[in-house]
C-alpha cells in the first residue's frame, strides 16, 4: 500500500534513495506494521540517519529489523543484498555473518554501552560473491519510549581500500629493510649534527665487527673515535652543502674486535633531505681492500721488475709476436743512441737494423717465437753514426699456458770487447806469421781506387821487381792460378760484408820465372767513421815449402794405402778402444756386411757362430790388457761362405806406453786349414791301418824272444831287443798320433780313478830308469798326495815330461821330479839343466807338431806332438801347465792338478 506522502514524517518524504525505499515499501505485510504505527523513538532515530551522510544501520525490534540509509549503501554493491535487506529481520539480511553481529547486538543491548571496532574484517556478500571487506564501526544502543534499549544503531565506514594500501605499504617497507641489510654494500644512515646511527646493515655491522645494539641511536663518532679525523669532514661537507660526495678506494685504518685494520672503501655520501631541510646524511659503500692490494702488489712487483729492466745496462726489447718492439728500456735507448723512444716503440724490430743485417735479425726473432735461444754478433752504425758491435740473443717468452707470444731481445754493446779481441786476434796472427816465415810481405789495398801499396819483399815474392811502380789489385790477381784466383777474390769481399779478417791461400804463377808457388794472406779492413772501408790491410807469406811437405805426406799416406789395398791379406787399424778406423778394400771383398755407417768396419760380426764367442772374449780381452791377439778363426765372406783366417792384432803403444792403435790383419788360411784337415784324417786313418799289423809284430817279437832265450842265442837275441825298442818307439808314435786326432776330434776320454799320485810317480820313474841308465832320476815327495784322476794319462804326462826332460839334456845331468800340495793342487815339477828353451818359443811349444827349430834341437828326434798331448790331458783334468826356462840353464815343466776333480 502506498502511503500518502503528506501523511509520512517529513523525513521520508525526500529525494534520498533509501527514504524513497522506506516510504514505498508496504510495511504492513511486517512486523512492524505500517508506518503510521511506528514509535516516536524508531521515527526519530530513522530521521537521523536518513538524513545523515554517514554510513549507518539500524536493528530494530525483537526480530532486529534492518533499514539503512544512502551512506550505508554503497557498502552493499551490486547484485546482493540491496535492496531485499531493508525491513528484514537480522538473521535473515545478515546470514553470513550473523556469528560476528548477534554478540556485539546482545552485548550492546544487555550492557547499554557502544562498541567500537577499526579496520575489523567482516566479509559479506556482494558485487555476486564473498569479498573480504574490511570496516570500521561502532555498534550504540538504541532507546524506546519506556527508556529500554530496543535497537542498535550501526555507524560503519568501510576501510577496505585503506586498509589493504596500508598493507601494501607494509610489504614495501618488509621488501626495503631486507634490501637495505642484505645488499652486498655497506649502508649507514647518520641522523642530524652529530650523525647519530640511526640505521646500520648487516653489511656495515661484519666490515665494523659491531653489533646493531651497541650502534644504533649513538653518534658516529663516539662509538668510532678513531675514524673522526677522516670521515668527519666529509659527512659535514655533505650535511652543510646538500651534495653528495664520492671517494675511491679510501683508505680507512679502525678498530675491528681490538685490533686495529686498514681498508680501503669507495664510498657514496648523500644528504637526507626532509621536508626541505637536511636531516641526516646516508652512506653507501664498498669495501674494496682486497682488490686495491691485490693491484698494490701487482704494482709493486712490475715496479720491481720495470725497475730491474730498466737499470739494465744492456738494450731490452719486448716483441710482439709480429716483432713489433712492445717495450724497450731506457738504457737501451741510450746505448743505441735513439733520443725518442717512438723512435723505437710500435717499430719492427729489423727495422732498427741495416739492409745487411735486416734478414738475421728477422730469423733470430721467428726462432725465438719458436721457442729457441738465439745468439748472434752483429755490426751496426748507430743513429748518430758510432760503430758498434753487438752481442744479441733472442729468448722465447714463454706464457704460464706454455704459449709463446712475445720474444725477448737482449742487445750487448761488444765493440770494445770485439776490439780487444780482434786487436789480439790480429796480433797473434801477425806474430805467427813472423815465427813461421821471415819472408813476410806487406801490403795494403786502397779501396777508394783499388791500388795496392806493396812491401819491396812483397813484389819480390811474386816476382816483380821491388823498384817497380805502383801495383794494382790487378796485379796482384792475374798471376794467381784460375780457380784460386776467384777464391782469394771471392774472400776478400767476404771480409768485408761480414766484417770480418781476410784470409786466402792461392796459388801464383811467380811474374818472373812462371814458379807456381803457395801463398798465404791475412788481412784487415779498416773504416771510416760513415762504416766505409778505407783500406784492406795484411801480409802474405809463401808457404810453398809447408804446402810441399803436406802433399808429400798425403802422397806418402796414399802410398800405405794402395800398398794396404795391394795385400791380400784384410789389413786394418783401429782406436784404442778397439774401433776400426782404418780398412783396407779387400775387407769389403770378404764382409761388406759388417761395415757400419759411420764407416767403421765390425769385424766381430762377422766370425763364424761357432768360434765368434771365444774371439769375442779374446779380443776384448786384448784391449784391456793391450797383449797380443791371436785367432783363427773363419770369417764371412760376402757371398755368405764362411773362410778360415788367421787374425793377428798388435797394439801399437806412443812413447808414454798408452796404446795409440790396434794394427789388425786376417790372412786367408782356408786351403791350409783344409790340407790340415785332410792330413789328419789322413794320419787317423793310417794310425789306425798300422795299429794292427805292429800289435801283431809285437806279439810275434816276443814269442821270437821266449824261443831264442831258450835256445841261448845272444846275438840273435840282442838282435831282437834292438827290433822290440824299435817297434815300441813305433807303438808309441802311432798310439800319440791316435791321441792328436782324438784330441782335434774331441774324442779323447778321461777316465777317473782315485790313486796316491806319490806311487805313480815312483813306478814311472822306476820304469824310465831302466830304459835310461844314463841320468840320474830323483823324486822329492814333499806330500803325499791322492788324487781322483785318469792313471793312464797321467802316466802318459809323466813319461812325456821326464823322456823329454833326459832327451834335451845331452849332459847326462840329473832329472828331478817333485810333489807337493799347494792351495788344494797337486803340484807336479820335472826339472833338467838341459838345454832350455828360449822365451820366444815357450809359448809355442805346447802346439801341435811344433818343434823348437835351432841346431841344437835338431839333434833331437821327435815330432812336436808330446806337449801337445800333455796339455790338453792337463786341460781336461781341469789343470795347468807351465814352462819356467831359460836357454841353456834347463827347464822346469809344472803341472797343476786341482785336487776336487772335474773331469772335463
Ligand atoms: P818332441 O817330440 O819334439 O819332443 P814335444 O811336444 O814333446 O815334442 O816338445 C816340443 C818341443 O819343445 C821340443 O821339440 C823341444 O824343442 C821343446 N822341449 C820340450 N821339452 C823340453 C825340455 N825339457 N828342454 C828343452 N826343450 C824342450
């Protein structure tokens, strides 16, 4: 039902929304009633806020009915709750949050008091969903007209939007204090005059070693005395003048947990300003101390090595890896006269250089890069025209990586040492030269118009005459032979480019009587001070007769040589240590194999694996005891065919006894040695053919012997002993025969037995005294002696030693035979003051078929093969033997026998 306008309170009757709604909406259907029925106190309190700007609500009633006015309701938003809300009851409009509301509206309404609640979260419905809404209000009672409270009066102002900007305002300061303490740079903030801490970070706290607590609110320079000096004049400049101030890598020295540091800091100051006024100065900085002493140190240390290169006295240059000069030090800009150094600097190195020298100084420095040491000498006119020599050298720069891209060039200043030595050099050539020869001409070579100023002896020796007028370069030339002619030239401009002496050996044909002679010049180039030759300046000498000697010598040595390379035999000589150094051209005939590379011949290498071990072992023997080298031994021939040689090496000793040379040669015995091997098989083979008919005869002879014994026949029987000496003699011969070609076959065997030596001795002697009633045999037992041997060849050695002993004594003188023990040896001695043997032959004596050949020997029958035979048994039982002699004196054979048996 619409009311009637007049009718209504004044206060409904205006153009405000909610007075519109109220005035339009049927009340009756509440339970309220309509409008008319309302009390005085509900009317009055609506009109206060209908009229009212400020957000208010109002529950009224038992059943809290709502009404709010146009302030409340954009609180309400779209879509929600306006405009159904008003005149509802309170748990119907205000569902959602009816929890929060009803205890503030009974609390209200039971303790008559009004509440008040800033920026509380209420959500409610609105705008079509739940929003987060935040408010301020205040909740007052209401009073009815019996005085009781009968409504809430809501004032409400929504803070939503102030409050969320003053979180976000929280946020950003959250986000400013963590920057602030945990930037990486220091940050302090001074507050007035005295520059109280107001705010120091984390950074500042750990450079300082303070903590916040004992900072904060205090000055500067109370807590930090020692930094006012420094620090105080600045934070003032910046408070008083409004500008910021800057300072690099300040050095500040304060006190950090006691003890006192040194940092170095860049640090920003900049003013405070609020309001218009300067109320503090802020300070940002960075502790950059170990960066300044890491650059302090490096500082110091180029110091140190610039101040090094530079106090050298020698010219240093760093190149690039193009040779462009990267760094050359003040001496050596004044030992090489260059005034500026972009004279030098930003140059190529060969630039600095001549024409002449450009090129070698360019291959010293590529040598240099790399990676080698380069020494040179060279000449140079200086800038300013001074002559000078210079000691280079070039040295790689070699980078930790290994890399080289710089190269060192280190130039010495040399000419006053070069002079020396030149003068010196020049000096002992000259004296040489007048010891040599008193027939030395002088000479000097004018370059200008290349007249040659002579000696008088000069012109004599190349055969003009002394009192002829001057001579020219030509002159001198034309008489020298062709092919020395351009030689000798060629060296004197030699000299010149390379700045060095002059000298040649020529030959001339003398202008006079056309005698070639040798000639020998020296000399010296002398310069201007532009570095022009002035004059070329020596002596010459005729060496003519040295020359002469020389080829002789030559000739001579030719002349051993092709009689070397006439021989047959491979001829050689070699160094000390065995090393061939000479050959002669059969020896490529035999082993061309064996010769080395280096031209040495390796004899060694080519000896037949068979006997190769053994003269190895001898001839490296012979070089360390420089005795004599015997061998035969066969030898490779070129077409692989091995040949039997005889090698014999003597050294050949200098006057001190060292021995200067081997002197080698290795005969061809091959045919000989093949007749040698026949003969023998030839002697094996008649031994044996005559072994048996002489057994038989021997055995006949004695029955021959038995029968004319019985018969009494003495002339017969006489006859008889006669023959059976004979055919002993013959047995023995063919039984030693048989020995020799067991030994040369290897085929002679020793059978072992033990025995006492003592009583083999006896029974030999006893059986040669019966045979030989003309010498007298002594034995001296000086041991007894027992010994594990071969009875029968040692029987056989002792009959060999004592027949030959009687056999070579004509004198019919006694033959001693001793045994003693000596170191664990048997030690057999047969001794005669016979006719002795010379030295030369002593070592001989024990070869096959070798006889001492002399008259006295001659007289002697026999082979040559019993000390042969002798020895090797010796040898096999792992003995010796020796022969202690002298010619005419007699002779002593010894035998030693090792008396711990090895049979050989
Ligand atoms: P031969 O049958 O010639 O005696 P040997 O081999 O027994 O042969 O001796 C070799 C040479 O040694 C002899 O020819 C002799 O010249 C010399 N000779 C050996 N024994 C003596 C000795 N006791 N006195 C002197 N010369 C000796």
């Amino acid at each position: 039902m619409v009311q009637n306008k007049t009718s209504l309170p004044a206060f409904l009757q205006g153009n405000e929304e909610m007075a519109r709604l109220i005035r339009e909406k049927d009340w009756a259907a509440t339970a309220l009633g309509p409008i008319e029925s309302w009390p005085k106190s509900l009317l009055t309190a609506l009109g206060i806020m209908v009229k009212s700007k400020f957000p208010m609500y109002l529950f009224w009633g038992p059943e809290l009915v709502g009404f709010y006015n146009d302030g409340y309701r954009p609180s309400l938003g779209n879509n929600g709750k306006h405009p159904s809300i008003l005149g509802m009851p309170g748990q119907e409009a205000w569902q959602e949050i009816w929890h929060i509301v009803k205890p503030l509206i009974d609390k209200v309404l039971a303790e008559e008091t009004a509440t008040w609640h800033e920026d509380e979260l209420v959500p409610i419905y609105r705008n079509g969903q739940l929003e987060d809404v935040y408010w301020t209000f205040s909740y007052s009672p209401v009073y009815n007209e019996q005085g009781k409270p009968y409504g809430v009066f809501v004032t409400v102002t929504e803070t939503t939007q102030k409050v969320l900007s003053q979180k976000k305002l929280a946020i950003t300061e959250e986000t400013l204090k963590n920057l602030f303490h945990k930037t990486p740079v220091g940050m302090v903030v001074y507050k007035g005059p005295d520059f109280i801490l107001e705010l120091v970070n984390n950074v500042a706290l750990e450079i300082w070693g303070k903590q916040e607590a004992e900072l904060i609110g205090r000055p500067n320079f109370e807590v930090a005395p020692e930094t006012k000096q420094l620090i105080e004049p600045l934070l003032t400049k910046v408070f008083t003048s409004g500008k910021p101030v800057t300072t690099n890598e300040f050095e500040v020295t304060y006190q950090k947990g006691g003890t006192t540091v040194t940092g170095y800091f860049d640090f920003v100051f900049k003013p405070i300003e609020e309001a218009g006024t300067i109320t503090g100065v802020m300070s940002v900085f960075t502790d950059v101390t170990r960066s300044v002493l890491t650059r302090k140190a490096i500082e110091q240390n180029e110091k140190f090595s610039t101040s090094l290169l530079e106090s050298n006295p020698d010219c240093l240059k760093v190149l690039n890896s193009e040779g462009i000069i990267t760094y050359i030090n003040k001496n050596g800009l004044a030992v090489t006269e260059i005034d500026r150094i972009e004279d030098a600097m930003g140059k190529y190195w060969w630039d600095l250089w001549g024409e002449n020298e450009k090129e070698k100084i360019k291959a010293a420095f590529y040598k240099g890069l790399h990676g080698e040491h380069v020494h040179l000498e060279e000449f140079r006119i200086t800038a300013k025209g001074s002559h000078k020599w210079w000691h280079i050298s070039v040295s790689p720069i070699v980078n930790i990586d290994g890399a080289i891209n710089q190269v060192i060039a280190v130039s010495r200043d040399i000419t006053a040492a070069k002079k020396i030595q030149e003068d010196a050099q020049k000096l002992a050539q000259y004296l040489k030269l007048a010891t040599e020869s008193a027939e030395v001409g002088t000479w000097t070579l004018h370059m200008h118009n290349m007249d040659l100023e002579w000696s008088d002896l000069h012109k004599t020796m190349w055969g003009y005459p002394p009192d002829s007028d001057i001579l020219t370069y030509e002159d001198w030339h034309k008489i020298i032979l062709p092919g020395d002619n351009e030689k000798a030239q060629q060296k004197v401009k030699e000299a010149l480019e390379n700045r060095s002496l002059y000298e040649a050996v020529y030959r001339i044909k003398r202008y006079n009587d056309g005698e070639i002679r040798w000639m020998k010049s020296f000399g010296q180039y002398y310069y201007d001070d532009k570095g022009q030759p002035l004059i070329l300046t020596g002596v010459s000498i005729d060496i003519t007769k040295e020359r002469l000697a020389e080829e002789k010598l030559i000739a001579s040595e030719t002349e051993l040589r092709t009689l070397a390379n006439s021989m047959p035999q491979l001829v050689w000589t070699t160094e000390p240590d065995g090393k061939v150094i000479f050959y002669n051209d059969r020896v490529s005939l035999y082993s061309g194999a064996a010769q080395q590379a280096d031209g040495s011949w390796a004899w060694e290498a080519v000896v037949h694996p068979e006997e190769s071990e053994e003269s190895a072992l001898r001839w490296k023997n012979a070089l360390q005891t420089g005795e004599d080298f015997v061998r035969e031994h066969r030898l490779k021939m070129k077409n692989g065919d091995y040949r039997w040689m005889l090698t014999i090496c003597y050294a050949n000793r200098d006057k001190d006894g060292a021995i200067a040379k081997w002197y080698g040669s290795s005969t061809d015995i091959h045919e000989l040695k093949m007749h040698e091997k026949r003969k023998d098989e030839f002697i094996k083979m008649a031994s044996h053919e005559l072994k048996t008919p002489i057994t038989s005869i021997k055995g006949y002879l004695q029955i021959l012997q038995q029968k004319l014994q019985e018969e009494q026949d003495v002339v017969y029987q006489q006859i008889l002993g006669t023959l059976d000496r004979q055919v002993s003699k013959l047995t023995k011969l063919i039984s030693d025969l048989l020995d020799v070609t067991r030994i040369e076959s290897g085929g002679m065997v020793i059978i072992s037995d033990s025995f006492v030596l003592n009583d083999l001795i006896k029974e030999s002697i006893t059986d040669l005294r019966t045979v030989s009633k003309n010498h007298q045999l002594v034995f001296n037992e000086a041991d007894r002696v027992e010994i594990v041997a071969d009875k029968e060849r040692i029987t056989q050695v002792l009959m060999n030693l004592i027949t030959n002993a009687i056999k070579y004594s004509p004198q019919k003188s006694a033959v001693t035979v001793s045994l003693e023990k000596i170191n664990n040896e048997a030690v057999i001695a047969v001794k005669d003051t016979g006719i002795g043997i010379d030295k030369a032959e002593q070592k001989r004596i024990f070869e096959n078929f070798y006889r001492v050949s002399g008259k006295d020997e001659q007289t002697y029958p026999g082979f040559g093969i019993g000390l042969y035979i002798v020895s090797e048994i010796i040898t096999r039982h792992g003995g010796k033997i020796e022969v202690e002699s002298e010619k005419n004196k007699g002779s002593i054979f010894r035998v030693r026998l090792p008396l711990e048996q090895q049979n050989k």
